[in-house]
C-alpha cells in the first residue's frame, strides 16, 4: 500500500532524547549513577509522589512492591482479569495466589462491585488488591481503597498504562488512595526507555525495603548494618533480592521522554478527540473509548467495542484486512484466567463482564507520531473493511 503503516503504537524519540543518552555513554556511570537519582526525582515531581524507585521494568516494579509489602505463601492478590499478564504473575512470583475480579464490559476496568465479589471469593486471605489502570482509564479508587482496607488489604496501582492520567484532579502515582503505584517504560507505553519501570509510594520504609529488594537485598548504609565490623568492604544483604536495576542508559531515556510528557499528553488527546467526532454516529455501531467519570486520562490506548458476531465477521479477518490496508491493531487483552498456566491452577472461572469485554474490544492505532487525519482515516478503513 502507498499509505505507510500505522502501528497500534509506537514511540516516539528526538533529537533531545537522543543526546540525553549520548551523554551518559560519554559519562562514568552506566548503572546505578547519578541519572538513576535525577529520574527518580524528576518522576517524583511529575506525578506527585514521595518517592519513587527506579527498577528494569513494569513486571520487576510490580515484584518489588508486593515483596516488599510482604506479601508471600498463604495470601492472595486480587488481579482484575482483562490485564497483562505481569500484574497477576507477580503474586504467583511472591508465592502467593491469585483471585481475578470481574470487569466493567465497556470499559474492561475492575469496580467496587467486582472487587466486592473478588473479596468474597478470597477466603479472608486478601492481602494486596491491584487495579490496573486499562488504556490510561482509572475509577472509584477511593471506593475500593476503603474496601480494601476493611479486608485487610493493601492496595497496589498497576498503573503501567497510566502515567500522566489524572483521577478528581490528583495524578496517578501520588498515592492518595494506595500503597504504591507501579510504571513500565515499555516502548509501547507512554514514557519508552526500551525497558524499564518505576515505583512509586508515600511510605519511607517501604521504598527503603525496594530499593534493597532492587539489588539483591544489599542495606548500603552503614549504619543500618546488623554487624559493625569497620571494615569499608563490608556491604550486607539482609533480605534475598534480585537484581532489577535500571541502567543509567536506559534512565537517560526515560528522563527526557519525561520531559516531554506534558506535550505526549497533550498529543494523545488530541488524538482521542479526532477518533471521538470521526465514529461519531457511525452506522456500524462501533463504540469509541468508554470514558469514566472523575477520571482525565493520558490515553495509552484507543480501545473501541465492536460487535464482530453480529456484523457476521470475525475479528481475526477484521485485523488482518485492517493491516492490508496499513492499519496496525491489537486486543488487549485475552483474559489472563484463560491463560493455561492459570487455566491448570485455578480451571475455569467465571468472568462475564471480562468476557463479553474480550468479545468486542480492539485497539486502534494511537501514538505521538500520528498525523492529525490518521484518526479519520483509520475510523474510513475500519468502517469500509466492516462494511464488506
Ligand atoms: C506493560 C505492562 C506491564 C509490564 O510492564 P513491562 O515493562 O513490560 O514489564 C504490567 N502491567 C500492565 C497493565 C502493562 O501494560
């Protein structure tokens, strides 16, 4: 096709970013250095937070938080089930198990009824509830910061969709209503590093229990150490950690993209509103982004609702026509219960509202690079390929 691809997303680096990393090259540190600390930094001020801990990526940010908040054998993880896998692969990775919450079929996001329900089926062993902020969307997260309090639970923001979302006025990642929240500097996602994640929290200990947990569980301050030898050599593992550094390669990256967050936000819905007014009143009855209350999101994704079996065409065809006609989509996401790994551990569950959301969701291109008519002109070809 003359007209160039349009993928469903795709970074976007410039000349700025480009230089930020050049500099570390030319610089001391690779890892662990100085622009590990201006990130996390610079992440503090953009979404509110205390503090903020730089790790290798979304899936180790959500590892980190539920080790350091304890959670282990014997509790369980509420993970709504239209998610990444890596939201509920975490529990499992603490040993703990996992309950899936049911979604809201239009907007695929876990509700204070659902949660109520996931409470329910946990046999009062909750410990840590995860609300993943699908497309950059988040809802009545002081609702369910009160439910899981009352269970016993803490909550854990998987806000790797979600970073320069707002919710009532307050940034996601500043922790009003949680524990912690947790970033991923995926290509794909807002803020790209190649790999990369943050977590943030208001709690001083638990960010200090991360931090080592980031390195093998290594205290670096001499004072905090259990044996006082004098010896300048001594460093001290106190806990069993990992290793889930991020490179100071890859924090240059992430800081200058940080820098232009503002602008990706603004981009993106710009973008939205385009896609908004061209499925306006469209005949197929296609339905663009259902969008929550309270909540101003920076859109990670543009995922619409379509009713394959009742237009008589699958979704597989839809998509495949789509890219012949150089429009990228996606579908996030199967339902992680339907994965066989927890299929084989937990058979099948009950999910009608992830269900009916899997039915009808697909992902239309949306990123910073999009031309102003992309919008239009992916709506024409979804429309004409729904059409035939
Ligand atoms: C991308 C993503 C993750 C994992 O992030 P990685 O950086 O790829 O490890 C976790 N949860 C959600 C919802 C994500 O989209």
């Amino acid at each position: 096709m003359a007209q160039r691809f349009l993928p469903y997303g795709r970074q976007s680096i410039d000349e700025s970013d480009i230089a930020a990393v050049v500099e570390v090259l030319r610089g001391d540190w690779l890892t662990t250095g100085p622009t590990i600390d201006a990130l996390e930094a610079a992440f503090c001020d953009a979404v509110g937070a205390e503090h903020a801990v730089a790790c290798s990526n979304g899936t180790t940010a959500l590892h980190l938080a539920l080790a350091a908040e304890g959670v282990g054998p014997g509790d369980v993880c509420i993970v709504p089930a239209v998610t990444f896998m890596a939201t509920a692969n975490a529990a499992l990775y603490c040993g703990a198990e996992v309950v899936f919450a049911d979604v809201d079929p239009e907007t695929g996001l876990m509700t204070p009824d659902t949660l109520a329900d996931a409470l329910g089926r946990s046999g009062g062993k909750a410990r840590a509830v995860l609300p993943v902020h699908l497309a950059g969307q988040c809802e009545a997260l002081d609702r369910m910061a009160m439910q899981a309090e009352a269970a016993g639970a803490v909550i854990i923001e998987d806000a790797c969709h979600a970073v320069g979302s707002h919710w009532r006025g307050e940034p996601v990642g500043n922790c009003t209503h949680s524990r912690a929240a947790t970033f991923s500097f995926h290509p794909v996602k807002t803020i790209a590093a190649g790999e990369g994640g943050m977590v943030t929290t208001r709690d001083s200990e638990l960010a200090r229990r991360m931090r080592m947990l980031r390195s093998h569980g290594i205290e670096r301050d001499p004072s905090q150490h259990m044996r006082q030898a004098g010896e300048p050599w001594w460093h001290e593992m106190q806990m069993l950690g990992w290793n889930y550094r991020l490179s100071d390669i890859q924090a240059a990256l992430a800081l200058s993209q940080l820098k232009r967050l503002d602008a990706f936000a603004a981009r993106r819905h710009a973008l939205a509103a385009a896609y908004d007014v061209a499925l306006n009143g469209n005949n197929k009855g296609i339905e663009g982004l259902a969008r929550t209350p309270d909540c101003d999101p920076c859109l990670h994704l543009y995922p619409v609702r379509i009713d394959f079996d009742g237009l008589g065409k699958s979704r597989a065809k839809v998509m495949s026509e789509l890219a012949a006609q150089g429009v990228g989509s996606q579908v996030h996401y199967i339902p992680v219960c339907d994965q066989p790994v927890y299929k084989a551990r937990y058979g099948e569950v009950d999910m009608p509202g992830a269900r009916r959301y899997y039915a009808r969701t697909l992902s239309l291109p949306l990123f910073v690079g999009m031309a102003d008519e992309d919008p239009a002109r992916v709506v024409s070809v979804l429309l004409e390929v729904l059409g035939g």
